[in-house]
C-alpha cells in the first residue's frame, strides 16, 4: 500500500430516469439499473442467508461481512438497512470490512447515494464520517447502530494481505465491479487471501459467474452453485466453505502476535475487564470496551491524570507523513482516527497548528501539494499571528484536548469503575474448562478482584508486570503557563516548533514542553520554564519579549514512558494469559491512544483489525525478545 489515493473519475449518464454514476477508469456503470437495490438484496443478502444469519444472532455475538470494492457504498447501505430492521435486542454487532481502489470524492458519494431515497437517513449518518481519499483503514463508527465499517483505501491486491484476522469473515460480497478493474482478479492472490480470512461456515455470494472464481473457489474445497439472481435473468454464485472439523484451525495469522484460541462459547458474553493506570492509554482502553457493552474497572495508584497525562491541555499535532507512505504512516494512520474519534467529546477544541520547517532541507513544507483540499491551508490562508523567519506549514484539521473533561466524560460512563488501589502483581487462576481468570493483587497482597482480561497501562510501570517487556526509557517533561491577557492568541490556532504554544484559555498561554532523557523527577522547576522559553524565544523572538516574567509563570512537570525503538507497545504480553498491555507512548499519547485501543479490543475480544499486520508486529510488545536458533554443531562425531 504505498501510493497516493486517486479518486474514481465519473461521468454520469441519465439511464431510465437514473442519474447512473460511470466510471471513466474502467468505463464500466456502477449499478446497472433502477432494479439495482433490489439486486444487491437479492445476490448480497439472501446470497448470503444474511436474513436468517443476523437476526439469530446471540447477545455479545460479532459478525463480519467482508467487501471487496465499497464503489457507491449501495452493498453497506442496503447491509446496513436490512440490520436495522432485523437486528436482535441485545449487544451483537454487524461490521463490514471494504476495500476500495478508487473511492468516489465525497460529492460524488452525495449524489450517488441521492438515487435511492430509502437508504437516504443512513447515507447521511456515512456522509458525515465519509473518509478522506487516503491509504489506510478509515474505521467509521456508527455506535448506536451497533454497526461499523473498516473502509480501507488501497488496492484489493496490497489491501487484503495485511488484514489481520483478528475475526474472521462470515459473509463474503464478492462485488463483480473488480472484475473489469483486475481481469484475473479471482485468480490466486485475491482468492487465497479471502480464504486466508475466512473460515468454515463462510459463506460467498457475487453477480460475477465466471469460470475463474468457480475454479478459484471450488480449489479451496468451497462448494459452489449458480441459482438465478435477480428477476431470473442471469445466474449468480453462492458458495459456502464446509470445512471438516478436524481442519478448523481457526485463527490463521499473519502476525507474530500471539493469538487467542477463539471459542464462540466463551466469548459471546459480557466481558470482565481489568485496566492498571488512569491516564490517556488506560482510559481509552476503558471506553472501547464499556462501549461494547463490557464491564471495566481501572486501578490507578494515585488518581486519574496522576501521570503524564494530566496536563491542563494537550495538543493533536501530528507530522503527517509523505501522501504516499501514509497507509504505513503510524502517526497519519492514528490521526485519521483520532480526529472524529475525539469529536465525540466536549474536551475537544478544532484548532489550525501552524507547524514551522526549522530546517532548510525540512520536505514539511511538500506536504500541502501532496494531500487533498481542506487538510492543509492554502498560501492566503497560511497567515500566522506570530512574526517569524521560519516558513510554515498549516495543518487545518488538528485540535486540543482538555484531559480532564475527557476523565471526567469517560468516568461517567455506566459500566466503567474508577478504583484507587497500586496494583503489584496479576494471578493467573487455572481451571478445567482452560477459562482462567486474572487475579489482581494490591501491594497489600489483597486480591481486588477477578478479571477475564487485563491491560497493563501503567506507563513506566508497565514493565513490573512482565520480565518480557523491554527497559523503557523516562523522558522528564514540564509544560508551563502564564498570563497573557495583553496578548493573546487567537484560540483557534497553535504553533509547532520543537516546542508547541497555544491559548489554555482567554487569559492563558500555554507552553510545550521540555525534554530531559532518563530523568524521573515531577517536580515543577524554573530551569524548564527557561527551556520552554528559550524554545518560544528562538523563533518568534518578538512575541516571546512581550511574555509576562518568568517568576509568574505555572508549570507541571511528568515522565514520557519511551521504548527502546519509540514505539509504543501493544498487545498481549503473555502467551497463556489474557494479560496485555499499551504502553510507551512517548510524546504522542493523546495521538495514538483511541487507534490502539481498537487494535488491543481487537486483539482481545477477536473483532476486526483496523491496524496492518506490519503496523500490529511493529507495535508487538514481545518485538525485543531475541529469538533464540538451536545452534547446529560444527561437528558431529561420528558414532
Ligand atoms: C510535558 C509533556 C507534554 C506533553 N504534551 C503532549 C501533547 O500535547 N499531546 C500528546 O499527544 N502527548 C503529549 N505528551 C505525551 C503524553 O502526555 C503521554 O504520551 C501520555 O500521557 C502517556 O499516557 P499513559 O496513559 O501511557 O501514561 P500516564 O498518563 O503516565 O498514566 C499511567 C498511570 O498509571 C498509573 N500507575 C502506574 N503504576 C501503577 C500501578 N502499579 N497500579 C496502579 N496504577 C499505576 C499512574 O498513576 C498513572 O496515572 C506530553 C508529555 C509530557 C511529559
């Protein structure tokens, strides 16, 4: 998945009435008819016994459809509406996971969607969360649906390698729209990956008869039939995967993660959950969960905030990488998902981060070509406030956070409970029926409770928990404010600069952040204010003469938890206990946190992966363990 993202180009022809969408690409229409919708029920839904499927499904119960081209978005509304009508009263969930080479720019998707006016209250909920036209897995969310979508930009052939499958496909949507786009599309490499994620009992449905996925399918011992689609005018494929169940190996991985043997029994359930530290990686973790239903309880040994997390604002700024690398681009890949995701909350501020190029061969400023229209500022709009010698480059969509509303708003939820308690040490309880639970014991060698799972998020404590984590590395930092009433900041802007400023409120300026390696101390100190000014001062030097003395100013001093490679670390940390972590965040908590939440629920309670299985390694807590070769004797004497 390495090139930029070009959106489907479109001619729209009148056809019965119908304002038929055509793409010019591949010069093929993208629905053929008035009768389209009833099509796509007809070959998708009843292709796939979705009917019967969904409604039956048990209360905690995720199930997967998987796309392989999202065009118009006709099979996920006509998918989605269906799920509506029929969904169960309980907590199941319906996602779909899409790829889509070319996707329509978000105008196009309007007036697509416009031809049906019945899908028209849903086609508005996916239009607000309509995604940008970049590589990568855009996660859309629609939580009081119970439904969701993995919309991944990219080509079908680079895209479904790297799906982790966290959860397999129970229902295929094998669209014939690729068909034209890639002639061999069903040969091989497609194929052998769409069976890589499916299972026994996945089922197959598309308009497309050809010979190649007859063929395709029928090698992987899938048992195919042709009966009429729609209005009995030309066959269409059903197929079904009955495995013997001597094979039913069920997690097949493409990662070095250690994967949980899924046992639908065990898991269609409301889930105990345990989390170790209140700061950002822990709350995020408490409000995936609690948002699917699942009980929570978070320890921390001081109080939520207590550690780096609790400064009075931070700060959404991250450095995008280049357009072409962007589906491997950890950061753009979390602030595609951090964005809406933080929308959600009153603690969220929109705000423009001027980011400054300090040096002269900084290719920063090459990003406004590179990514689509509204992400950066224009040359006009890029105007700064600051007087400075440095170039800049606006970054339209960032924001601030205030971390204690965001405390405050997650706490609240009805199924997360806040405990104070240092934990030391997690029991493994084995019984029988290998449903073992975690234990978690207090400093006072008390048991506090029994947890079907836990996640280690304890900052630089993370590494008592386990003697496979890595050595972390403390990173001591302060933010400092200050009283700028006489001058403020517009408060919809921040600037970037090593350092970051930006208003704290209308009477405050805030000021980011020093940065001593391997210290630990939290005091606040004036020797940081003077770095953080120091900072300010050496690109806009005029501005920061007007600040107010030093000695006036306030400041918070915290430890950065850094890994050995300033990675985050993200996963299950032991092989035969439900006892994972999320640590290490480094400089860019607040960034990472609501992205690898995902990937950890993921992981935890097998749902699908919004993370590349690259990305799901990288991040592997277990990454530094030497992998030890059984050394071959030289010489082996002869017996
Ligand atoms: C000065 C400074 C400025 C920053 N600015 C930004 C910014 O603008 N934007 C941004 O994205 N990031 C920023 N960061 C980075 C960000 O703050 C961190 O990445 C993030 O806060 C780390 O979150 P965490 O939950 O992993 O750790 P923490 O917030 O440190 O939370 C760990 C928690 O675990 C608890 N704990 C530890 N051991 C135990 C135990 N045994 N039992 C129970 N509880 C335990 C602690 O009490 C603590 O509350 C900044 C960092 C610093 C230092």
């Amino acid at each position: 998945m390495s090139s930029a993202i070009q959106t489907a180009d479109l001619d729209w022809q009148c056809v019965d009435g119908i304002d038929m969408p055509v793409s010019k690409q591949f010069g093929q229409a993208y629905f053929s008819s008035a009768h389209a919708l009833l099509e796509a029920q007809h070959v998708f839904l009843n292709g796939n016994d979705l009917t019967t499927r969904l409604t039956k499904l048990a209360d905690f119960e995720y199930f997967c459809v998987g796309e392989t081209a999202f065009g118009t978005g006709l099979n996920a509304l006509t998918l989605w509406q269906m799920w509506q009508q029929l969904r169960p009263n309980n907590h199941s969930h319906l996602h779909l996971i899409s790829v889509e080479k070319h996707p329509l720019t978000k105008a196009d998707f309007i007036r697509a969607a416009n031809v049906w006016p019945e899908l028209q209250p849903l086609a508005q909920q996916l239009i607000q969360q309509y995604p940008l036209p970049i590589a990568g897995c855009h996660r859309l969310d629609f939580p009081a649906e119970r439904f969701s979508i993995d919309l991944w930009l990219g080509d079908v052939n680079e895209v479904l390698p790297v799906i982790v499958k966290t959860k397999a496909v129970d229902a295929w949507f094998l669209n014939s729209f690729l068909s034209s786009q890639y002639p061999d599309i069903w040969k091989k490499n497609v194929l052998s990956q769409i069976v890589r994620l499916s299972n026994n009992g996945t089922t197959f449905a598309s308009c497309s008869v050809t010979d190649s996925l007859i063929e395709g399918l029928r090698e992987h011992d899938i048992s195919v039939s042709c009966p009429s689609a729609f209005n009995n005018q030309y066959p269409m494929l059903k197929a079904i995967w009955n495995r013997a169940k001597s094979e039913n190996h069920d997690l097949i991985t493409t990662t070095t993660q250690p994967q949980r043997q899924f046992n639908a029994a065990d898991s269609f359930q409301q889930r105990e959950i345990a989390i170790i530290g209140a700061g950002i990686a822990g709350l995020s973790c408490a409000y995936a969960f609690a948002s699917r239903g699942h009980q929570v309880t978070i320890y921390d040994q001081s109080a939520p905030l207590a550690g780096a997390s609790g400064n009075p604002l931070a700060l959404l700024n991250p450095r995008l990488g280049r357009i072409e690398h962007s589906a491997q681009h950890l950061v753009t890949l979390a602030w595609q998902y951090a964005m809406p995701h933080y929308q959600k909350f009153k603690a969220f501020r929109p705000i423009h981060v001027s980011q400054l190029a300090l040096k002269a061969d900084d290719d920063l400023l090459e990003l406004a070509t590179q990514y689509p229209q509204g992400i950066f500022a224009t040359k006009k709009e890029n105007i700064s406030d600051l007087e400075t010698a440095y170039p800049s480059l606006k970054l339209l969509r960032a924001g601030t956070i205030s971390p204690q509303l965001l405390r405050d708003q997650i706490l609240e939820h009805a199924l997360i409970q806040f405990q104070h308690a240092e934990v030391s040490e997690l029991r493994k309880l084995s019984d029988s029926n290998q449903k073992s639970k975690i234990q978690v014991i207090d400093i006072k060698q008390q048991c506090l409770g029994e947890f079907d799972h836990v996640m280690v998020c304890a900052a630089m404590n993370s590494q008592k928990f386990s003697q496979q984590l890595p050595q972390l590395k403390p990173n001591r930092g302060q933010v400092s404010w200050l009283n700028n009433a006489n001058y403020p900041l517009k408060p919809d802007q921040a600037y970037s600069y090593g350092g970051y400023c930006m208003q704290l409120d209308e009477q405050h300026l805030i000021l980011g952040a020093s940065f001593y390696p391997d210290r630990e101390d939290e005091e606040a100190l004036a020797e940081d204010h003077l770095h953080n000014y120091a900072l300010i001062h050496s690109v806009f030097p005029d501005y920061a003469q007007s600040l107010a003395p030093i000695e006036t100013w306030q400041g918070r001093a915290s430890v950065r938890t850094q890994s050995p490679d300033y990675f985050p670390l993200l996963g299950k940390i032991q092989p035969d206990a439900e006892i994972y972590t999320f640590t290490a965040l480094g400089s860019k908590g607040f960034l990472f946190a609501p992205l690898c939440s995902e990937v950890l629920v993921a992981q935890v309670l097998a749902e699908a992966c919004p993370l590349s299985s690259y990305w799901v390694n990288k991040l592997n807590p277990q990454r530094f363990i030497k992998k030890v070769k059984p050394k071959k004797p030289y010489y082996q004497k002869p017996s």
